[in-house]
C-alpha cells in the first residue's frame, strides 16, 4: 500500500510541483487550510504538507485543526516566509518547516524521516 501525502497549498503551480516530486506517494491535494482539515479527516493521510499562508484557513490554523482531530498527525510546513513564520508554525505542532522553493531531496527526505519514525512506534 503506497503512503499517502496530503499537500495544502493555494498556489497550483507548487502544487504541481510537488505532486511531480511525490510521483511514487498516494498524492491528495488541498487548496486551502478548511479543505486540508476536511480531507485530511476524510483520507487520515500519512503526512501533510502544509502551506502557512493560505485563503480560508492558514496554514497554522489548519495544523491545530488537524492535531485537535489526531494529535499523532505528521505535519510539516512549507513556506516562502520560513523566518518569520517558522517558529508559529512549530508551535502549533508542525514537526517542521522547509523553505520555499523546496527541493525534491528536502521534500523526500522530510517525508521519509517522520514516516520511518513513527511505523517503527
């Protein structure tokens, strides 16, 4: 069974990009933080990527919604404006955050270091 990734992010181009890097994932796709938290309730995805900045619900809403729902979620945060949110978004339980423009080695690497952690529970 192939893991699944929900990303949420407003911008379709990035979403593309990264439905490209996560080729061999079971991609799902949200565009803003009140669809995230509905999908992710709906598929219980393996991992979330999670844009900060997003119509609807932000990204650091979204995250506590989801964490509300299962406190295990595995969340991490994606963001052109990594400095100045990164810390927020710690803080409302993303395991991390990765700077825009993200990479495919960065993406992969974050996903499989939490995915492999927490199997292994």
């Amino acid at each position: 069974m192939s893991m699944k990734v929900l990303i949420a992010e407003d911008d379709p181009i990035v979403r593309e990009i990264l439905k490209a890097i996560l080729k061999d994932y079971n991609v799902i796709e949200a565009s803003d933080g009140k669809e995230a938290v509905t999908l992710f309730k709906w598929h219980k995805p393996d991992v979330v990527l999670m844009d900060i900045y997003m119509p609807e619900m932000d990204g650091i809403e979204a995250t506590k919604e989801i964490l509300k729902y299962d406190e295990n979620a595995v969340i991490i945060g994606i963001t052109a404006f990594a400095p100045t949110k990164r810390e927020e978004m710690l803080k409302a339980g993303a395991k991390e955050v990765l700077a825009k423009p993200l990479n495919k080695s960065q993406v992969i690497n974050a996903i499989e270091k939490y995915v492999v952690k927490y199997a292994n529970k």
